[in-house]
C-alpha cells in the first residue's frame, strides 16, 4: 500500500486551442470545468501584415487560397501573452488540447524539422520558424474541378469511388489532404522533394507546442484519403497512388486521446508553464465541437451557418452511406458521420434579401404569418451544386401541381414573399431530415436536435426544424465555442486518464485496478450543463410534413434528373435519391 499523501489537483487548470480559419483562440478551465480565461487572436486585424481576408490569401489559380503558417506560429506566440496580460498562471495548466480547421497542410523542410527541434527561449518563436522552414505556403482548393484528375487517379488506385469510401470513409474530392497533397506533388515536384514532413493543421499546432513532429490524429486523419478507417494505419496503396515516398513524409497515425509528449522548453522558459504539462493529440474543429457534447445517445448536431452541416454520432462504421465517416475523437472503436450542404445559410440570406430587404425581424414575421406546410408550396434553392444528390437549380412546387404534368418541369416562377419565406426554410430541413432517414438513422422519441452555428439563434428557423424532424432542438449556450471547449475537456479527461488514476506503485495499481476507469463520457458528466431547450414540435406535425417530404422527395429526382451531373462527384451516389 502506498502511504504517499493523496496529491491535490483542484488547482490545476487546463486549456483548449482552437486554430481557425480566421482567428485563434484559447480558453483555461479549472478543475470543475469553469472558465477562467479566454482569448482570441483575429489574423486579419492582429496580423496586418500578412494581408488576409478572412484569414486566408488568394492563390495563383481560380479556387485557391494559401495561408503562410509564420502567421499561425506568430498568432501563437501573441495568444500566450494575451493570456499572460489577463492574469493567466500559465503554470497551472496540466493538460493542454487542440483542434483545429482542415483545410491545407504544412510542408516542412529539412531546416524547418531542425528549428523546431531546436528551439531557443533567447528569440521569439517566429524568429526561428521562418518561411525557410517551409517548401510551401499551406494551399487549398474549394473547388473539385481544381483536382478532379487527382481525386479520379486516386480513386482508380483502389478500384473505384466505392471502394475509397469503404477503405477511408471519404469520396475523394476538394478538401480532403490526400488529393491536395497530389497535386502538390504534380503542381510543385520540387518543393515536394525537399519536404521532409507534412502536417496537418491540427498536428501542426501539436508540433509547436511540443517542439517535435506531432502525430497525425485518427480522427483528422480520417478526412484525408489516405488512413484505413478500419485497420486505423495509412493505407499503403493510397500512399503510393498519392504521392512517391509520401509514407517517409507522415508521423504513424495515433489515437486522438493519446499525449504528443510534454510542452517544450521554450513555453517553460518564457510564459512559465510547468515541465509536465501534458500535450494531448490535436484534432478537427468538427470532431472538437463533438468532444463537448455530454450525452451523444440519439443525438443530430445541426450547424447552420453559411454552409450547413449535420454531425451524427454512430457506433458502427456503415461506409456505403453517403457523406464522409470518421473515427470518434474520444469512444474508441467507435464513428461519427458527417454531412455537409452547400447550400445552407447563404441561401437564406438571399431569399430574405428577396422578399424582405435583409430584415430578419421582417423574414420572421413572414414565417409566423404561415401555417405548418406552407399550404403544400415546396421550393428548393440549390444555388450551388449539392453534394448529395448531385444537382443545382431552383424548383417551386404548388399544391396544384403533378409530379406527372409538364409543368412538374419548370414549376411556379414565385410564390408570395411569405410563402417564399418559408418554403426555403422547410425545404432545407426536409432535405437535411431525408438525408439522415436515407443513411438508416431512426429519428424517435428519444432523439434530440443541437443546433449551432450563426442561424441558430433564430427561433422561426429552429421551430421549423423542430417541426420537420419532430424532435426537440436545444442550444449549447456556453461560455466560449463548442470546439474550444471540447479540446479543454479532452485537455481535462486526459490528466484524469494519464495522471488522476495512476499510480507507479505496483500496489496501488493493484489497488486501483478494481475500480474502472471512467470513460470519457462518464467523466465529463461533472461539467456544467450548457444544452438548453430552445423549442419543441408542434402537435401533429409529422402527420402535415410526411406526405410533403414524399412531395419533396420527387422534386428532387425531378432537378437531379433536369440538370447534367458533372462527372466529379464530392460524395454523391444515384442510390440516395433511391433512399429518400
């Protein structure tokens, strides 16, 4: 029995990164899962030297944009001192977490993989990661025509679309990094060649903070092409088809509750974190915003932004469904499914520019002065190409039409502003609902909706969902983002699994080991409850939105069917028109 006095981690604190698109951010919690600090870093106005807008710069072709991670490192070194300025003890933060977004990779070079290794407290962390330190601006495309001969070679490699999404979970397609990362081997085969490492921006911001080459998490590494969702190892043939020894270019992929190592020298010497402090594996904005969801039994999360996005738990790896699967960052051997829509939140805003000048107070207005259904119009508003289905247009149903007339075609040219109103909304809730009930989900009694993004705190729009998906939609009301949280909890849980519950006495071992250790789930219990309701279901609106979503369903074959499919596909299959 070991008679050391029990220690005392109350004091501790732990802290959550979030390297964004546009900003970084950081928050400390205490031990109870309290905020203490918060700060954040906007590229655009903190670093106007870099010349950004919205955080990125246009690269030299159509559709693509580059950001030079000099100003990632630099927005670093000023996140510390803002936090340092608020009061922060810096020392008492154990555990440390990250996310970030995934857009781009970092490509070092052989000084780079040396500077970091080497870093000195003497200079600023900018000073020594230099643009030397990279063959390449990170870069990115937005558009699957930028790499369509990329995404189709790699998919040939394995056989297929099919079987790439059943090795990796993904289609291949603009956005994901083994695709990118070919086309930089094909667009720049020098700065390929002198890259020793590549990153993702997760592991990028890992490797800061370590002072070593981070490991690519399983989780982000999911949304590249290139890991076996199943075996949860690069794939071989995927490597090889991508790029030539790009197998030499990646850390061995590991799981996203594992620690990268203990915070450098440099972060003791100059802000005065302790030695110990815990780096824990940094992973995905989206896979972050789930880490800070307590009960993911039965639950949709539904962003609403300018893109919307629907993010469903599962414990199954069904690859044949549509969107992209990925290991969950925190229940081992388990998934998460992830579904984007182009076509969300900036189609809002412009049907609400149509019929009521921008005024969202009006728009609301409009959508309380119709009833449930909408008297059976039925518009959908695909102002870019939709992912699944493959299909772009506009088409408004009345109810006097026949899906069997000639007018089924065309359709109505407008409809009343109010009734324009809602028939955008309703549609796009109809459409993101089928999508779901076409995967296998089982929208019952029991499931819950979160909603989050921009749009989510509009009460008319979160009703509608409410009342097409016939479940109650709450909203996270926290204190700072969902995904910095998540990474803090993941910070937090990771102390408790690698410290808390260990002890290097045999007998404690012995001792403890009659105790199950708690799941991550299981202990984040204790954090505060930041879901509140925001609206339920109307009485009987399954009855009033079942025959419309037949109706909807139609239309959609009808456009899809209307419209040339480009042969590029991002994650679309014939057989989900079938499935709605």
């Amino acid at each position: 029995m070991c008679h050391r006095a029990p220690p005392d981690y109350s004091l501790n604190t732990y802290m959550g990164i979030h390297l964004g698109i546009e900003k970084l951010e950081a928050v400390i919690l205490n031990s109870k899962f309290e905020l203490m600090h918060n700060a954040v870093v906007r590229y655009d106005v903190d670093l106007p030297e870099y010349k950004t807008q919205k955080g990125v710069n246009p690269g030299v072709d159509l559709d693509q944009f580059e950001v030079n991670p000099v100003m990632y490192i630099k927005a670093l070194h000023i996140l510390f001192n803002c936090l340092v300025s608020q009061g922060a003890d810096l020392y008492k933060v154990a555990a440390i977490a990250g996310a970030a977004h995934h857009h781009g990779a970092i490509y070092w070079s052989l000084a780079g993989f040396r500077a970091l290794c080497g870093l000195t407290a003497l200079t600023s962390l900018h000073e020594q990661l230099t643009e030397k330190c990279f063959t390449l601006r990170s870069l990115y495309w937005v558009n699957d025509d930028c790499i369509h001969t990329q995404c189709r070679a790699i998919e040939k490699a394995v056989g297929g679309a099919r079987k790439l999404k059943k090795i990796t979970g993904s289609h291949a397609f603009a956005g994901l990094t083994g695709p990118e990362i070919r086309n930089v081997h094909v667009t720049y085969p020098d700065e390929y060649q002198r890259t020793v490492r590549i990153s993702l921006i997760s592991s990028f911001l890992a490797s800061l903070l370590t002072g070593t080459m981070a490991s690519i998490d399983h989780s982000d590494g999911s949304l590249m092409n290139l890991l076996g969702i199943h075996e949860k190892e690069w794939s071989k043939v995927l490597l090889e088809a991508c790029a030539p020894e790009l197998a030499s270019r990646l850390m061995p992929p590991i799981a996203t509750n594992r620690l990268q190592g203990r915070i450098n020298k440099y972060y003791v010497t100059r802000w005065k974190f302790r030695s110990d402090c815990m780096i824990v594996a940094a992973t995905n904005s989206n896979s972050s915003l789930l880490a800070s969801i307590k009960d993911q039994e039965n639950v949709i999360i539904l962003s609403l932004s300018q893109h919307d996005m629907i993010i469903l738990p599962t414990k199954e790896c069904s690859v044949e469904e549509e969107g992209q699967t990925m290991c969950h960052p925190t229940i081992p051997n388990a998934y998460m499914n992830f579904f984007r829509f182009p076509n969300g939140g900036l189609v809002r805003e412009r049907i609400c520019q149509e019929v009521a000048n921008g005024n969202w107070t009006q728009f609301d207005e409009m959508l309380a002065d119709t009833p449930i259904g909408n008297e059976g119009n039925i518009a959908i508003h695909f102002d870019e190409m939709e992912l699944t289905p493959k299909a772009q247009g506009t088409l408004r149903w009345d109810s006097a039409i026949s899906e069997l007339a000639t007018e089924a075609l065309t359709g109505r040219q407008r409809f009343e502003p109010r009734f324009e109103a809602r028939a955008v909304i309703e549609a796009q809730m109809m459409h993101h609902c089928g999508i779901i009930v076409g995967t296998g989900f089982i929208i019952d009694s029991n499931t819950r909706i979160i909603a989050i993004g921009e749009h989510s705190s509009n009460s008319s729009i979160l009703q509608i969902a409410a009342d097409v998906f016939n479940a109650p939609v709450y909203r996270y009301e926290m204190p700072a983002d969902p995904r910095l949280m998540g990474a803090a909890y993941r910070a937090r849980y990771a102390f408790y699994e690698y410290r808390e519950v260990n002890c290097n006495c045999c007998k404690c071992k012995i001792r403890h080991g009659s105790q199950p250790q708690l799941s991550y789930s299981e202990f984040i219990q204790n954090s505060p409850d930041y879901l509140k309701l925001a609206t339920e279901p109307a009485p009987n609106c399954d009855k009033i939105y079942a025959p419309l979503k037949d109706r909807y369903a139609q239309m959609l074959r009808q456009l899809a069917a209307s419209k040339p499919i480009h042969e590029a596909r991002f994650e679309g299959d014939p057989n989900v028109l079938r499935q709605l």
